[in-house]
C-alpha cells in the first residue's frame, strides 16, 4: 500500500536524514525515490561527479509542457558550534513551533510538495506538477543547473517554477546573485629584512581586497533608492583569507575567497572582469618586476545570478492568485530562482518560514506557516485541474 503522510510527518522524515552539505544526501534521495515510487510516479536522479550526492525530479500528471515546477533543497548547514536544545535531526514540537535543522531552510517546503503526492496524483491535473530537489545549495546553488537542464532535456518543459525557500508565504519576485572567487596570489619569499628583494602575496592580497572595499562604497553611493533591497546595491566582500608562515618571512602565497551579491542587471562576469581589470593593470606590474614568475589567478567557484523582477510574469500571477498577497517584495538573499529565470522559465520565490531562522540554533518553522503552504499546494493542484 502506498505510503501517505502528512506535511508535518513527512517533514520528520526528512530533517532526520542528516543532510549537511559535507555529506551525502542518497540515504533521503532513495528515501523520496521509492515513495514516489510507492504512489506510481518514476523520478530521475542527476548524481554529481563524485557520485555521493543527487538531484532528483519527477512529474506528476500528465506529460505535457506548460507545468510547474515546485523546488527545494535537500542539504542543510552545520550544526556544530550551535547551541541546540535538542537533537537537531529529531523534529520537535513545542509552542506551536517545530524545531530541527532545516525545517525552514528549506525541507519545510520539500514536506509540504512531498506530502501531497497522493493529491496530485488523484487529481484530473490537465497540467503537470514538477517535483524537484537538489544538493549543494548552501555551497552556492551547485546541484541545480544540472538538474534544470536535464529536466529541459528529458521531457516537458514546465512554463513557471516556484522556489520555496523562506518568505513567510510571500511572493518574492527579485532577489540578489552570489557568486563566489577564489583568489590566490603568488609572491616571492624572502626574509623581512629583505624587503625589496621580495614580493609579498599578503600585502597584494590586501590591495585587492581594498580595491573590493572601495567599489563596494562607491556602489553604495550611486545606488538606486527606488530598489527594494537591503542593501540597493551590489557589495563585494572577502570573508576568508590565509597565507604567510613567520611573521619574519615575507608570505609566499596567500590565498582569500570574495562573496559578490549582485543586483539585478549586473552580474559575477561583469564584476570579475572589472577585477581582472585591476590586477591585470595595477598589481601584477610592480610584482613581475621583481620576479616574473609572480601573479594572482582568479577563479570563479560558484555562481548563482540574481533572479529579475518579470513584466507580467506567469509565475508571479500565479503565486499571488494562490496567496493572495500582492506586495512588492525583494531580498537579498540568493536561491535558484535566477537559475529556473535564466534558462527561461519564469520564476519566483515563495515557501513558508523566516529567514530570520535559516541557519540558526534551534531553526524552526511556525505550525501555523506550514498550514499556510498546505493551503498553497492544495489551491495549485486546484488551479492545475482546471
């Protein structure tokens, strides 16, 4: 017999698979397989290159063009260092709340698309339902281009796509990129004492990085009041640096990753460029004088574009008739939206909770916004049916 469950069931199964983005996510990836499976309903994994993690999606309905896809994340953030109440991989309820790593961020929506299979499947959907759950989000939305594309080459294409990270329920139809760069920077060692005969990668490193303060600023003063996000503005910023080896050795190599949150209409290409730029004329010069072998590279190790607000987009008409909430939302947070958006599927954000508790101690999910999302689910099938 097929296996039902409700959306708060179905959400302790999945937060105890404990998916943190260092370790696989298969054991919940076979888990939904054969429930799917269970109710009738093939999928198709899109492992990674390491086979230890997967992507999965599956339609439900008939095999036509025009669906819509529901999207979530399986992998969740690190626990350690965070003071929990309890076992972050058991839910539990208390104060009308759920609490568990990832029950907001964002297994809460992968619940509630899961736990109405059974609804779907009875339904006389004249348009299909896309499921699908991807890996490595928190590291910079890797496991979903993979997955969308082989979703766009395997069968039909879905015409609007509904990312449910936490919005509270509300329709986000813009939202930042995120890209990431590693910088590594090749020096010279010498003794401190020595300084002219030597290159320091530290003190280029640290040019750089100021040269990223700088545009950051000056984004900030030309910034466009009218955009609704907090910060309007692209910034760019090194969160983690290493190099050096003795405070008496001048550093060899130093290494730091720049985090780029892009507005909409600019992107990581445009900003790299720009810093390629800079390198290329400014720092790189007065290293190679002293030794030629010197240098930076630049590497681009995740990228994600921002998702655009859409003139009449289906999506959003979508999500608002099933919400009924009609304001203008924007954040600045990333998700795969911009993903879905850029190879032409209209897009929007929409999934219950806050992100106040994306990636907290004790994250949780209010019983009460579950419900709301129930009720999402439950008018799409409707719309679908028409």
């Amino acid at each position: 017999m097929a296996e039902r469950y409700t959306a708060q069931e179905m959400l302790a199964r999945l937060v105890s698979f404990p998916t943190v983005s260092s370790r696989s996510n298969l054991d919940l990836i076979e888990f939904v397989e054969n429930y799917l499976a269970g109710h009738g309903i093939a999928s198709t994994r899109v492992p990674d290159a390491t086979g230890t993690k997967a992507a999965l999606h599956a339609i439900v309905g008939p095999a036509l063009d025009n669906g819509v896809v529901l999207s979530a994340h399986t992998d969740v953030v690190p626990v350690e260092g965070q003071a929990w109440s309890s076992d972050p991989f058991t839910l539990r309820e208390a104060d009308g709340r759920l609490y568990g790593r990832g029950t907001c961020d964002m297994k809460g929506f992968a619940a509630l698309m899961l736990a109405a299979v059974p609804d779907m499947a009875a339904a006389p959907l004249t348009r299909p339902v896309h499921l699908a759950l991807s890996y490595d989000e928190e590291l910079g939305c890797l496991g979903a281009p993979p997955m969308i594309d082989n979703m766009l080459s395997d069968g039909p294409r879905p015409a609007m796509a509904v990312i449910g990270e936490p919005s509270s329920m509300k329709v986000i139809t813009a939202h930042k990129g995120t890209a990431l760069l590693q910088v590594s920077v090749r020096g010279h060692s010498v003794h401190s004492s020595q300084w002219d005969r030597g290159v320091s990668a530290i003190a280029n490193a640290a040019r750089i990085i100021a040269w990223l303060d700088d545009r950051t600023r000056e984004n900030r003063d030309r910034a466009d009041p009218g955009l609704a996000m907090d910060p309007p503005f692209t910034t760019l910023h090194c969160g983690v640096i290493e190099g050096g080896t003795a405070a008496n050795i001048m550093a060899r190599s130093c290494k730091f990753v720049v985090d780029i949150r892009t507005v909409p209409g600019e992107t990581r290409q445009m900003w790299q460029a720009r810093l390629e730029g800079f390198v290329r004329d400014e720092i790189e010069p007065a290293m190679q004088q002293v030794l030629a072998d010197t240098g930076v590279t630049i590497e681009c190790i995740a990228d994600s574009p921002a998702l655009a607000e859409e003139a009449d987009g289906p999506a959003e008409g979508l999500a608002r008739r099933l919400t009924g909430d009609n304001g203008r939302h924007m954040v600045v947070y990333g998700t795969e939206a911009g993903q879905f958006q850029e190879r032409g599927i209209s897009s929007v954000v929409c999934g219950p909770g806050s992100i106040d508790q994306a990636h907290q101690p004790d994250e949780f999910i209010e019983i009460a916004q579950l419900a709301a999302g129930e009720r999402f689910v439950s008018r799409l099938i409707a719309d679908l049916s028409r």
